[in-house]
C-alpha cells in the first residue's frame, strides 16, 4: 500500500502544474473552481460560500468533468491534483459521466466533500488499475462521500482509514464482473474510525464485505443494499454499532457480527441489528481460502462470532437455506488462538421479535455438512428435517457458566424472546465428545436483557 499511495501522489504531483489546481484558463480543461482568487494555490469560496452547483457551502466549489479524450489521465490528473490542492470546507463535485483511473487515489486534508451526481450518474472506474490497494485512500476527518459510484477496483473499493465524523451517502461501490476472488475485499471501508454514518448505499461483489466497518467507535449503517458480497455487512470488533433498515440478500452471510484475535482493537460490543431484510443469502463463497469469511457456509443469514452485547430484533430472516442465524465462538473455526487477550466466546446476545420464513433447507459447506450430520447422528429419527432457524454452538466461557446448571449466567447469557415460530438447537460443541449433547430446548435461552441505547454520533446529525 505504501509504493503505491507514493507512485499515485507523485504522478499528481509532476503533472499538477498543467491542471492549476482546476482554476486556469485552458478551454480544454473541464474542471473548474469557483473562486475569487488570481492565484489557485489561494483560492477562496464566493460571498455566498460556493457555485450554485455545490449549493450552500463554507469552502470552494471545484467542478470537474470526465476528461473530454476518455483517457484515464486526464482524469487520474485531475481529480488526484484537486485532492493534493484542497482546502478544508471545500466540495469537490463530479458532473455525471464515467472517469476512468490507472493508480489508486488519496485524500488527507480534513473536512473536504467528494461528491456526484448519483450512483447512476457519476462513476469513477478503476477497471484499467494497475497499482494501488484500493481505489481511493482517505486519511482524514470529516470525509463525506455522496452520490457517486466507484466500480472495479484492484483492491478495497473506498477506505477511510483513522478518520473521524465520516459519512458516506448514496455511495455505489461495485465489481461489475463475476464474483471472483481477486475482486476487492471489501466496498465501504471505514477501518479505526469514529462517529460514522454509512446509508442509502449499496454495494455488490466485495470478496469478503460489502459494508465492513472495523476497530472503530460509534457507527450506524442505514437504509442501505448489500448483495453478491461474500459477506454483506460486517462490523468487526467496534464497540456501539447501529445496523438498521438494510437490505442483504444473494450474499454469503447477509450479517455478520465478528470479534476476532490479533488486531490493534483487542474486541467490540454494543451492536443492535433491527429491521433488516435478510433474504436468499445462498451465494456463493468466493472469498480466498485463508481469510476468515472463507469460512461462512452459502445460505447464512446472520452470524454472530465470538460477539458481545449484541441485540437483534425486528428482523426478517427468510429462506436463507444454510443457517438463518447462527451464533459461535472461534473454537469453532479451524484457525489457532494465540492471542491470550482475545475472548474467543459469544455472550450477552439478545435475540427478539424477529420474523423467521423458510430455510435451513439445504445446507452447504464444511459447517452445515457437520451440524446436518449430528443432527442426524444424534437425533435419529427425531432430527428436524431443516436446520434449526437459531444453531448455538454451546461453546461456552466457563467463567460465565452457572455450576448448577451448566448454561450461562443471566448476565451472559444467549436470550431467546418473541421470535415467532423460530426452532432452536443447542450443538454442544464444546462437549469432548462433539455434538453429544445436542438439544432442541430453547427453555435455558427464554430470558431478556435490557436493550440496549441507541447510537448517538458525535459530531454527525443523523
């Protein structure tokens, strides 16, 4: 990442003396600043705060167009020299049309605005990408993204990395080809942030996330689309998480709640799921062997690994036909433990109102052939004919276990309330005889927890 962030600002750099800061007088030059300024190292907003095309703004208003030659330098010059020459409070505003990049792009100025025409309109395309980690890199605070989409990166579509008060709006990140495991990790990418809104976006053929948001703080992700992803949204160790009115569907894994080992972030909680869709997630697993969501077996609609505080309710789970639900902890991954701060056990969930249609009909991959397989083992012939809607591993923290009765207790454990007609099974994985003390009783699970509050963000109006 670092040779190609250098490789990319350094052909900013030699070519931003021909596109002056997007405020010269070439007639062949699209892009164009509204300023008051003779000099564009000195441009500075209008009385009335900006071009009626960026509306009512604090900074300049730099316009730009496709390049008129439909090549990818003009473009890569233009947009890259506009990042290297903004001011805070600027809004760097791309016209409907297609521009085409070669190089990874970067941002580190704070309170800057990127945004289009819509996500039809606006397209910024890395197909031709011959270097970079992902297709635009931006380190910065007060970032909004808006309106726009970015298509066929070699890497990560749109990362924000230890950025604060980060929206993006309307964003479309996509791989237009066939799910493929060379396609990006992953479309929205805020990793070590704070205070961040991500809505009414969408995302497809990501081969590990759709929406990842990862070691961050204070995050909802909203009103937004998630399909033909490995895994569709994905918050990852982050404490305070609001996940809502999203539609996730022909994905992998729809949702997915994880807490992994060895990161700079040592765990996550305060995660509410409510009032998502979550349908047909029966893709296919193209995600590159190794990585953790390799794992997900096709057909899973929500899954909660290793997780803490976490309270899904309001959602519908419809014909995911592997796992509607599933909650494990990292035991029953086959990757090592070796992080001796790393809690590897889910606890503390709350599940609650959700409406559960269909699945568990056909389950695919190494785990539904394992737990298809006990069931069947174990139960004989009063093993369900579909996998259960709600499959607990039962792996559980033994410091949180009740001696007397061997679940966990009340503060920690799995809370089961309100769920329609939703079926249960207990795996008991954790037994030293696997799957031995498989049970369908969701009795010990009938409990409640105080919900949990609602994610306020700071500094970001929602």
């Amino acid at each position: 990442m670092r040779s190609s962030l250098a490789l990319s600002l350094s052909f900013a750099l030699v070519l931003s003396p021909l596109v002056s800061a997007c405020g010269g007088d070439d007639d062949d030059d699209d892009s164009t600043v509204d300023d008051t300024g003779d000099d564009p190292g000195d441009d500075v907003a209008d009385d009335d705060g900006g071009s009626d095309a960026c509306g009512d703004i604090e900074g300049r208003c730099i316009e730009l167009s496709p390049a008129d030659d439909g090549g990818a330098g003009g473009d890569q010059e233009a947009l890259q020299t506009a990042f290297i020459d903004a001011l805070p409070g600027d809004v760097i505003l791309l016209h409907a049309g297609t521009y085409e990049f070669t190089l990874g792009l970067s941002l580190d100025v704070d309170q800057v605005t990127l945004r289009g025409e819509g996500e039809a309109e606006t397209v910024l395309s890395f197909l031709g990408q011959i270097e970079g980690a992902q297709g635009i890199l931006i380190t910065a605070d007060d970032f909004t993204a808006e309106d726009f989409a970015i298509e066929d990166t070699a890497g990560d579509g749109l990362k924000v990395e230890g950025g604060a008060r980060i929206v993006f709006r309307g964003v479309r990140a996509e791989w237009t080809g066939e799910q493929a495991e060379d396609n990006g990790a992953y479309g929205i990418y805020p990793v070590q942030c704070t205070d961040i809104l991500i809505e009414e976006s969408i995302v497809r053929g990501a081969s590990d996330a759709g929406i990842y948001v990862g070691q961050s703080e204070r995050a909802v992700v909203r009103n937004s689309t998630v399909e033909n992803n490995v895994a569709g949204i994905e918050i990852e160790n982050t404490y305070d998480a609001d996940v809502y009115g999203n539609t996730a569907t022909a994905n992998t894994g729809g949702i997915l709640v994880f807490n992994l080992p060895d990161l700079q972030v040592e765990s996550g909680g305060r995660t509410r799921v409510y009032d998502n869709d979550i349908f047909e997630n029966n893709g296919e697993n193209f995600a590159p062997a190794g990585n953790t969501v390799a794992q997900v077996p096709p057909g899973t609609g929500f899954v909660a690994l290793s997780a803490h505080q976490v309270e899904v309710f309001g959602n519908t789970f419809t014909d995911n036909m592997s796992f509607q639900v599933g909650i494990i902890s990292y035991y029953l991954t086959p990757f090592p433990l070796e992080d001796d701060t790393y809690d590897p056990y889910s606890d503390t969930l709350y599940f609650h109102d959700n409406v559960f249609v269909g699945g568990g009909d056909m389950p695919s991959g190494t785990l539904g052939a394992v737990v298809r397989g006990a069931l069947d083992t174990n139960l004989g012939v009063d093993a369900p004919e579909t996998i259960p809607d709600i499959s607990f591993d039962h792996i559980l923290n033994p410091e949180q276990v009740d001696e007397k009765t061997g679940e966990l207790l009340p503060d920690f454990n799995i809370c089961l309330q309100d769920n329609g007609d939703a079926d249960f099974v207990s795996l008991d994985a954790g037994a030293e005889v696997p799957f031995a003390g498989i049970n369908l009783d969701a009795t010990p699970f009938d409990c409640a927890h105080d919900p949990l509050p609602a994610v306020e963000l700071d500094g970001v109006p929602l």
